[in-house]
C-alpha cells in the first residue's frame, strides 16, 4: 500500500486542484502565451482587422451585385425626377425641372389615392398577417406530432410565384366558373354568384385574401423561429403558479415574441409597399383606381404613359417613405432589444 495515498486523499480539493497543474509545467506555459497573445491589444486589433478585410473581400461581390440592382436604379430615379425626359428617336432628351415633376406628383389624385389605397393595404395586410402567423406558430410549437407535415404545407403558398398564386385565386374568385361561388352555393349559403372582382370592397377583402394565403407562412416561420428561443423552464414554472394557457401565452410568449414579431413587421411593410403582382393578375387595379397600388401607378406611368419624368418622381416619393417607415420600425426593434436585455 501506498503511504502517501492517504496524504493525497485527506487533503483539502482546492489544494489538490491548485497542485494538479504543477504536475505538467509545459501546458502551463503554452496557456500562458496563449491568454497574453489574446490579451495583447496591438496583436488582437491587427488580427481583427485582418479578418474583417478578409470578411469583406469575400463578401465584396454581393455588395457590388446589391449595388447594381439596387441602389443604382434608386439614384437614377431620383436624378430624372428633376428632369423632364423627352422621348426621342434613337434615345432621350434631358432638360432641368426642378421640383417640378414632385409638385406635379402630390397634387395628382391618382398618386394620393395610390398611397392611401397602399397604406391602407400594408396596414391591415401587416396586421392580419402577424396575427394568423402568431397563432398558427404557437400551435405548432405546442405540437409533439405531425408538426414537420404542417410546415410542408404551409410552405407550399409561399414557394408559389405571386403571378402564378393570382392567377389560381383569380380562378378561384371568378364569378362565372369559379370555385368559391360553386362552394357557396352547394352548401347553400348564397342563392346567386358574387362578383368578388367587381366592387371596390369586394375586390379589396379577395386581395387580402390572396395575400395573406401567400404571406401568413412567411410570418409564421418568423414567429416559430422566435418561440423555439423560449426557455421552456418559464412555462414549466408558470404552469405550476396555476397560469392557463391564454396567461402563459399573453405574459411570456407575446412579450419574448417582440423582437421577431418587429422583424416580421418590417419585412412585411416592404414588401407590402411593394405589391404589384397579385393585385395585377386580380383587378389590374380596378375597378377604376381604388385597387391601384403605388407599385402598380409606378408600372402605368413609366410603362403605359411613358412618362418618365413624372414615374421617377413618385418612385422616389415611394422609396422615401419605405425608408422612413424601416428606419422608425428598426429603431422601435432596437429599443425593444435593448429592454429585453437589460430586464
């Protein structure tokens, strides 16, 4: 037997942890240089700003590509809205307009019924949207089966192209040969077919209608991403203070949802702000203008009425409210952010 086990073994665990790295003085050594290297704040600087150059020159491609479709067109557009562009044999004339053509823009009914109808449209498409996409992602995630199956499902409207998914609820909505009329009729809830396409109120209730079938996925997914992130112990806890399910879901999930529910939001708005496609297929605007996008007056003036320089104008117009609108969502994100980790 070994007479200096019972030393070992009697002794106090600090001090055999504090004697264990004595017995390999090399590693000792190597994590000391290895701590003062990272510690050394002239070798940490040159090797971060090694990395970020080498971060940015790998990503330098997208941002030339990003530029190029982007931003390019943005600058073009505002430059020929102070233009008037005249279309000539062999290519264009330009002349200075001044603020002309934005004057000309806001005074337009067509422009102010355009964005109103576009607000009107991001608002309740946002909003319908957060809140399906919310409750279908909080009973997914109480799923324990079949949950994979659903989100296939759920896939299959967004993967759709928007030109394609109007033309189906084009079909769909049609009051001659379309499907909705037949369903009602057969279980007898309207006696005639509607014409869902032609009133103004109709026509706005079908888009809202395709839209969210194509979008609510997209939003759900976000929101789903969002509830994964929750520790599972606050429900397990709240659970056995006696808190039901509609308290758990309006004091933990909802306020832990914030940060993805904005992010959801601002995707929403851009890209609410720049429908064209659906509303297209469906109404082409109609009847009259009270369907008429932005996007869609945008496409009419530059492509219909050759009118450039007034097109420019309000795409400018439009780009600067898309602008102002993420920037005051991001920053709301932020404080959000912000709030969530200092509570």
């Amino acid at each position: 037997m070994d007479p200096h086990a019972n030393t070992v073994n009697d002794s106090h665990p600090d001090e055999v942890v504090a004697q264990t790295p004595s017995t390999n003085p090399g590693s000792t050594s190597t994590t000391a240089q290895q701590q003062a290297l990272l510690n050394s704040p002239g070798k940490g600087s040159r090797l971060l700003k090694r990395s970020a150059r080498f971060g940015y020159f790998l990503s330098s491609p997208a941002f030339a590509v990003i530029l190029l479709v982007t931003v390019g067109p943005v600058i073009i557009a505002a430059l020929m809205s102070f233009t008037h562009v005249n279309l000539v044999p062999g290519g264009m004339t330009f002349s200075w307009a001044g603020l002309a053509n934005y004057k000309n823009a806001l005074s337009s009914s067509l422009v102010r019924g355009a964005l109103a109808f576009t607000f009107e449209f991001a608002i309740v498409s946002v909003v319908l949207g957060l809140v399906l996409g919310t409750l279908i992602a909080i009973v997914l995630d109480d799923m324990s089966h079949g949950r994979m199956f659903v989100l296939t499902c759920l896939l299959i409207p967004y993967s759709i192209i928007g030109v394609i998914s109007g033309q189906l609820w084009s079909y769909i909505l049609n009051g001659v040969y379309g499907i909705a009329d037949y369903i009602l009729i057969s279980v007898h809830i309207i006696s005639t077919p509607i014409t869902f396409l032609n009133s103004p109120q109709a026509a706005f209730g079908s888009i809202m209608l395709a839209d969210s079938w194509k979008s609510m996925p997209f939003v759900t997914l976000i929101v789903l991403a969002g509830l994964r992130m929750v520790d599972r112990d606050l429900y397990a806890a709240a659970q056995v203070d006696g808190a039901g399910w509609y308290a758990r879901v309006t004091k933990i999930t909802l306020p832990l949802l914030k940060p993805a529910l904005l992010t959801a939001a601002v995707f929403r708005l851009l890209q609410c702000f720049g429908v064209f496609d659906i509303i297209y297929i469906l109404t082409m605007g109609g009847p009259g203008t009270s369907t008429q996008s932005i996007a869609m007056l945008m496409y009419n003036t530059l492509f219909e009425s050759y009118n450039l320089s007034l097109g420019s104008a309000i795409s400018t117009i439009s780009t600067l409210i898309v602008l102002v609108i993420a920037i005051a969502v991001l920053r709301v994100f932020r404080l959000q952010v912000k709030t969530i980790g200092t509570s």
